[in-house]
C-alpha cells in the first residue's frame, strides 16, 4: 500500500454505471476496476500490465462503513491513454465526461476556500446539470440554460428559455 491512511473516493455515474475518483496531491487517480467497466475492457490486471509505475498505485480507500478496502488507481494520464488505446472514437463520450466534468468536479471540491467557485453537478429533469456553487449561490452557464429551461412542447409559442429571457430583459 502506497499511503498510511485511506482516501475517501468521490463517486459519479456514467450510464449507470460508477466511478470512484480520488484527487491525491492535486493529482487525479481513478480505480481501476471502475474505470476498465466503464470501458467494457474485462481485464484489469491487464491494463495495468501495460502502464508505467508512475501511472498507477495501490491505495486503501474508504468505502463505507466496512472500513477501508485495498485497491488499484491509475492517474488522470493513463485513463486518458487507456480510453486511445482501446475504442477510440468509440469512447468519446466517456474522454469529454472526464474532462469536461469529473476532473474539474474533483479539483475544485479540494479548493478548500468557501470564497472559491467550485463545479457541482445537480440533477433538474431527470438530467445532469454543470453549475458553479460560490458564495453560497448556484451559477449556470448561459450554454446550459436553453436545454435547463425548455418546456415541454405546449400552447406557448415562445420557447421557455427565450420566455425567461424576456422577463430578465423587462424586469
């Protein structure tokens, strides 16, 4: 075991399906057992034959009330190489989800300064929703608010997003 004390792993869902993610030392490391199920690759222990030492590590995580478990993390770099190597193109949506939120999701939950914005995803509509929360108020991109505040297709011929643009125009 790399460290003398366990790390708590944050959990996301892509398709159903979990990842626990640990930021150790602002380094970002997946468990392995998560990451190859997201990538349909039934072996492990073979992924992990291919990469260098400074791509993975065995860790105690904590998971609960069991205590901690032993397990194997490979870094952000790895997961990254990993998802080339085996689909490609295929695994374009699982690459931008890392990066675009569990990465920065991870990060900016260690900030540690309430005065910093951090990203939180929030569930609206039976969707996932990017937000910033700071100073205690949930920020949304202007990208997010047409697919946030869209209505339903009703008697209003005015689209909900552009309805609420109108009343912060007139207000």
């Amino acid at each position: 075991m790399d460290d003398a004390f366990s790390h708590s792993p944050h959990f996301f869902l892509f398709h159903r399906r979990p990842l626990r993610v640990v930021l150790i030392d602002d380094q970002v490391w997946l468990v392995l057992r998560d990451f190859t199920r997201l990538l349909g690759y039934p072996h492990p222990e073979r992924l992990l034959d291919r990469l260098e030492p400074d791509q993975v590590r065995n860790l105690s995580l904590h998971l609960g009330p069991d205590g901690p478990v032993e397990g194997w993390l490979i870094s952000e770099s790895a997961a990254y190489g990993a998802l080339v190597q085996y689909g490609g193109s295929k695994h374009q949506a699982l690459r931008r989800w890392l990066a675009v939120l569990v990465v920065p999701t991870v990060r900016s939950r260690q900030a540690g300064s309430a005065d910093m914005p951090r990203a939180v995803q929030m569930q609206w509509q039976r969707q996932t929703v990017q937000a910033l929360d700071w100073q205690g108020q949930l920020w949304l991109s202007l990208a997010e608010l047409p697919r946030v505040l869209a209505v339903q297709p009703g008697p209003s011929s005015v689209p909900g997003w552009r309805r609420w643009a109108r009343r912060l125009l007139e207000g």
